[in-house]
C-alpha cells in the first residue's frame, strides 16, 4: 500500500521559499501568479495491506518525524 | 484559480533525502516502510479563471523554473 503525504506551512506561516519562486517566475514574465506556498511531498511505501492500520502508522509517523506540528500541517492519502 | 504542482524524482533517479527519511522511520521502530520518495508540492495562486490558459501558463513555469525535467516530473492539479 503507498501512503501520500502532503506537508505545507500553515496559514500566516511566512514562506521565503514561495516568495522566492514567486519573485522568479514574475521575472520570467508570469505577472499572473499572485501567491506562491512551497511544501513537501512524501511518498511511503508499505508492507502492510491495512487500510485502518496505516493510516494510523503514517499519522503517528508524521507527527513524530515527518512534519514540524508547529508550523506545517499534513494531509495523508492511501492507495493501493 | 489555484493550482497545485507535484514535483517528483523520476522513476530510477536516486533519492538520498528519501533515502535518510526511510532509514531515520526504520530507527523509530517503523520497520514496516518499503521505501520513501521525497518531493515538492508548489501551490499557485492565480489571477486568471480560464482553465485552459491556466493550465498552459503553469506547464511552461514547470518546464522554465519550477521543474528540473531532466530528473524530476511533475503533474498539474487545478482547482477553483
């Protein structure tokens, strides 16, 4: 089962790395583009076909390690 | 409009920062994870509503900046 993990800064959390993207692609000529959040992608793949079971694993996992609880939110999808 | 773009590695491309993620999991008792793929989530905001030309202008920011489409691939989500 693979687990998709998305992570991105909360709401009011500035974001040097989107504002940095977005000073770019204003340069490039993309004045269209009004504001930029960078985040994470984390994708998992596990051994266990339990549905209930990982997602509690990848909640646990995220919480422990992958994201920073303080200042970034994650939102978790399973596939097969 | 906003967009969400998902950068990856391709497929074969070595991932160490996935790699470190895998083996710090493994060191917290996750010994269930397979693998773990590391990537980018960039979220647009845009001016305009037209999908079409959404879709188009954020694929050409892909393929100038956003992206590394030697290594990486990425895949556009558009949303209202």
């Amino acid at each position: 089962m693979k687990a998709k993990v998305s992570i991105t800064l909360k709401r009011g959390i500035l974001d040097p790395q989107g504002q940095a993207v977005l000073h770019a692609l204003s340069s490039l000529g993309y004045t269209g583009v009004k504001d930029v959040r960078v985040g994470k992608l984390i994708e998992l793949d596990l051994a266990t076909h339990d549905r209930a079971g990982a997602e509690a694993e990848v909640k646990a996992m995220c919480e422990r390690l992958l994201a920073n609880t303080i200042i970034e939110e994650y939102r978790i999808e399973l596939m097969e």
